[in-house]
C-alpha cells in the first residue's frame, strides 16, 4: 500500500482535516467492531441456523481471512484509481454485504455474505489510513491523527462483545448486521461532503499471481485448522491439506520473490526486527480472538449465561484497550517501543495465567480481572509493534511494512478464532471448561512472546522526546 501525499492538492482547513479523520475512523471502526461483535452472537447463531460450533467458526473466520488477503492489494487499487472513489465502493460493498447477512436463511448464504462484507471491508482500512495521511500534511498534526486512528481500532475491536450482546438482547442476531446499514449510509454522505480525492505519487501493478496465492495459503491454513479435529490430523485430506499449504506458500515466495513490483515485498523479512514485529502482531491477535471466542462459548454454554451478559463481562477488557491505547502511543514516543512491549506481554501472560485452571465455578472476579488484563496488554501492543516494524526504514518502504502489519492482525484473528473454536467443538457443556485451558496456556504464550518483541525492539531507533 502507498501512502505517500498527492503532489499539488489543495490544502484543507484544520476543521476539514479533522472531519475527514472523523469520517475514516467511523469505517475503521466499522471494520475491527465486524471482527468481534458476531463472536459472542455465535452461539445464538448456530442455535438459529440449526449448526454446531465448528461450522459456526466460518461466519467469523470468513471475514477476518478475505479482509487479511486483499488488504494490501485494496491499497495498491486506491492509489491507481482514487482513494475517495475505492473508499466509496468499498462502503457500498460492505453496506450490501451487511443487508444480505442480515436476511440470509442458512450458515451457507451468510459465510458467502460475510466473504462479500471482507471484500468491502479490505477497501475501507488502508484507503481510509491513506486518506487520513493524505489530508495531514504536518508531521505532527498526522502523528497525532494516526494515534487517534489506532486508537479507534483497539476500542473497535475490543468493545464489539459488548455491542453485539446488547443488540442481540434487543432485537436478535440479525441486528449485529442490520446496525451497519444507517452507519454506511451516513458515512457515505460525510464521504461525498468532505473527503477530497487524492492518489499516490507512483502507482503499483497489481499482482494476480502473488494474490490468488496468499489467499489460497490463508484458505487452506485456516481451513485445516478448523475441521482438523473433525476429519483427522493425519487423515489422508489433512494431508492433502498440508501439501495445498505448502505449495501454495512456496509458490507465492517464488512468484513474489520475481516480480519488479510484488505485492508483499519480502526483503523486508530479512531484517529481524521487522519480522519480530510481523510476528509478535500475529501473537497479539491470536491471544485477543482466542480470549474473546473462548469467553463466549463459556460463558453462555458452560455458565448458562445470556448474550447481552457475556458481552457485558468483557467490559474491563474493552476499558484496559481504551485508557491504554493512546497511553502506549505517549510512551512509544517518549522512550521508543520497548517499555511498552514489556507491559504487553506482561499483562497479556498474567491474563492467560489467571485463566489456567478455569473450572465450571471459577469466581466472576477473577474472569474480570484475567479479561482486564489482557485488554491492557492488546491496548499497550499495537502501536509499538507498528513503531518496531516501520522503524528504520525509509519512507517509501513504511507505507508497505505497515500493510503488511496490518495483514497480519487479520491472520491472527483468523488462526485465534479457528484454534479457539477447535478447542470448543464438540465438547458439551460440563467438559468446556477443562477443553478450554490448551487455549489461556496458548494466551500466556502470546504474551511471554512479546517479551521477545521487546527485545529485538531494542535495536529500533527511539524517536526523539515529544516527536510522536
């Protein structure tokens, strides 16, 4: 994805700035509330739909792979044929998309919408940030918007249990996708009102190859992961799977590593602290989904509780996301990403620890304060595992790095929901509990991970005092 600025455009009052930051931020809320805000419905879902959990995964996991695959090939469409205009497409697409999950009668109809509403979804995330970018042409002024913007996205993902148990309380599952369309249609009339047009400097071919091949890889990867427990890990279509995942990966490295312009630059993974960084995003996305996920299907299986009190009970984690988000930012640019990669990981592994030996009576107090912290620890993480992997390099090469990051996010909302829901399925209410503890285990991992993280960002040039 390329964010450079548009050469020769019209600069916009502060007011205008700040109104088309509003905007985008409104569809990159959109995008991460998408993400989570179906997981605690799931199990109404498939109560509705007459299907178990494992199919159910699809309906989350659909979204979160196409929106990982398309990101950065959304991007490059923007810069060639105008941001506005993708980004207006993009609403239209997610908007549809959204109507038609709403209405769909059976699991296979909605997984095909909720594909079609990640198709849209890719359009609104990088070409909103590229907008935003666009429109701040002070340093400081976009540093402060892309610190607002991120921390848009924490409260998004983290508060969409919340939201979806209070319209599933009110009106039914159906209304998680209903919500989308006066919000669509309202952004659509901010965009037309105050979203300039704007392209980039230089744009970028696309690359077919390179796409269709990291789509099917994610396919696959989740693929086999969700129905590896019903089928075998080692039955003869696992292994078919297993060989698909290779293929699939060794040819996207060729394709890519021989194209002029490919769409995943992969020398960037020859510099340690970028991959670190690509990975430790991976981690932070996994612990959250896997967290999320697991506490739904406890909570109204194991616990018998109702939809709007599940997500009521994830409150604290969307409160430590908020209040540390833009705290992780201040401290990035104060004393660079270290420190706040420490407090990450150390909440995040305490979170997963308190959660170890989760039993069917396992005291409320402690679930809110294991969902607490690791809603601290997803709120200190990502803007310095942003910070860690743009971190030295040029600015022609950022924009990418950042894409890719972003792509990874998605991979490990796909991979924590698609282990969480492996756990899960077909466990009966009395064993859930027991099932679930692989996965806190795999969240305290997640944050022991980061510590590792914060090493390697040691090597990042810390930014000067005050300049984030």
């Amino acid at each position: 994805m390329t964010t450079t600025i548009s050469a020769a455009r019209p600069a916009l009052s502060a007011r205008r700035r700040w109104t088309v930051l509003a905007v985008c931020a409104l569809s990159m809320f959109l995008v991460g509330l998408d993400t989570t805000i179906v997981n605690v419905g799931l199990p109404v879902i498939g109560r509705g739909l007459g299907v178990g959990t494992r199919s159910l995964e699809w309906v989350v996991d659909a979204y979160t792979v196409v929106l990982a695959s398309l990101l950065i090939a959304s991007g490059a469409l923007a810069d060639r044929f105008g941001r506005r205009r993708v980004f207006r497409c993009g609403l239209i697409v997610f908007g549809v998309a959204s109507l038609a999950c709403a209405v769909a009668p059976s699991l296979g109809l909605l997984v095909a919408a909720r594909v079609v509403q990640g198709v849209g979804a890719s359009m609104l995330s990088p070409v909103a940030l590229a907008i935003v970018v666009n429109a701040m042409p002070d340093p400081r002024e976009r540093a402060r918007a892309i610190g607002v913007w991120a921390s848009v996205f924490g409260l998004s993902m983290a508060a969409g249990p919340v939201t979806g148990g209070g319209l599933i309380a009110a009106f039914g599952w159906r209304s998680v996708f209903w919500i989308n369309a006066p919000v669509i249609v309202a952004a659509l009339v901010l965009v037309a009102v105050f979203v300039p047009e704007s392209r980039g400097q230089r744009t970028r071919r696309l690359d077919l190859p390179g796409q269709i091949l990291l789509a099917s890889a994610l396919c696959v990867v989740v693929g086999v992961l969700i129905e590896g427990p019903r089928i075998g890990w080692a039955s003869p279509l696992a292994t078919v799977g297993y060989t698909l995942i290779v293929a699939a990966t060794g040819g996207f490295i060729r394709v890519e590593s021989r194209r002029r312009e490919p769409l995943m630059d992969l020398v960037l993974f020859r510099r340690p602290l970028f991959t670190t960084a690509v990975l430790g995003a991976v981690t932070v996305f996994v612990a959250l989904n896997v967290t999320l996920l697991l506490n739904t299907l406890y909570l109204q299986h194991a616990r018998g509780w109702t939809p709007l009190a599940a997500g009521v009970a994830t409150l604290p984690m969307a409160l430590g996301a908020t209040v540390c988000a833009p705290w992780s930012g201040n401290l990035v640019g104060r004393t660079g990403p270290r420190r706040p990669l420490l407090l990450a990981g150390g909440f995040t592994a305490a979170g997963g620890l308190c959660m170890v030996n989760l039993g069917p009576d396992t005291s409320v107090l402690l679930l809110l304060l294991a969902y607490l912290l690791i809603g601290i620890g997803f709120g200190f993480a990502n803007a310095p595992i942003t910070n860690t992997a743009v971190s030295g390099l040029p600015p022609s090469r950022a924009g990418v790095a950042g894409a890719i990051t972003s792509t990874a996010r998605q991979v490990g909302s796909a991979v924590g929901i698609a282990i969480a829901g492996g756990l899960a399925a077909g466990v009966g209410p009395t064993g859930l509990a027991h099932a679930s503890r692989p996965g806190w285990l795999l969240v305290t991992a997640c944050g022991l991970f980061l510590f590792a993280v914060a090493r390697a960002s040691r090597a990042a040039t810390p930014p000067a005092r005050g300049s984030a």
